[in-house]
C-alpha cells in the first residue's frame, strides 16, 4: 500500500512540475527608456506557447524598489510564437528599472 501512494505521488508530483514549467505565456524586459521623470518606455518578449490575446502587467521601479508606475498591455490573439511589443508606463518620478509582473492569455 504504502509503495502504490508513493508512486501515484511520484506520478502527480511529475505531471505538476511539466505542466508548471511550461506555462502558456512567458515574457520579460528586453529593454526600458527612461524618457523624463514621469515617463519610461519598456520593451517587452512576449512568447506564447497557445494561441490567443495576451494580458501582461508591468512595472518600472525607483532606485529604492519602490514601484513608481505601472501598465496592463492587451496584446492581440495570434497564433504562437515571440512578439515585442513596446509599452510607455507614466511615473510619478524617475524610474531605474522595469519588470514584468505578469502574463496570462486574456
């Protein structure tokens, strides 16, 4: 009994990792500008694995982490494979960096 629960375990916890490792949506920052202290343009990869519209959330970020903008982008359905796409964020001040928080089909 105890070697059925094992490998029925094993089994559930090997279809979890894969289905978890390939996520329908990837994306991250290829690039940001710093236009002016209340805008930062970012540049996304934005990959998609289904076919479908795209829902991603970014924001840029101030010396001291805090997030001082933030932007959902809706990307039109298509068919798999890598876009960019580049997205201005308004800023309440001058922003460092820039992260993708999110990516989920819409």
């Amino acid at each position: 009994m105890t070697v059925v629960v094992a490998v029925i375990g094993l089994g559930w916890l090997l279809w979890a990792a894969t289905l978890q490792s390939t996520p329908d949506v990837a994306a991250g920052v290829t690039g940001f500008d710093v236009v002016s202290d209340g805008r930062t343009d970012v540049t996304l990869e934005v990959e998609r694995r289904v076919p479908g519209a795209v829902r991603c959330t970014v924001y840029a970020q101030a010396p001291d982490t805090s997030i001082v903008g933030e932007r959902e982008v809706l990307l039109d359905a298509a068919e798999p494979g890598t876009v960019d796409a580049t997205v201005s964020i308004a800023t309440e001040r001058r922003a460092t960096s820039a992260t993708v928080r999110e990516c989920t089909l819409d």
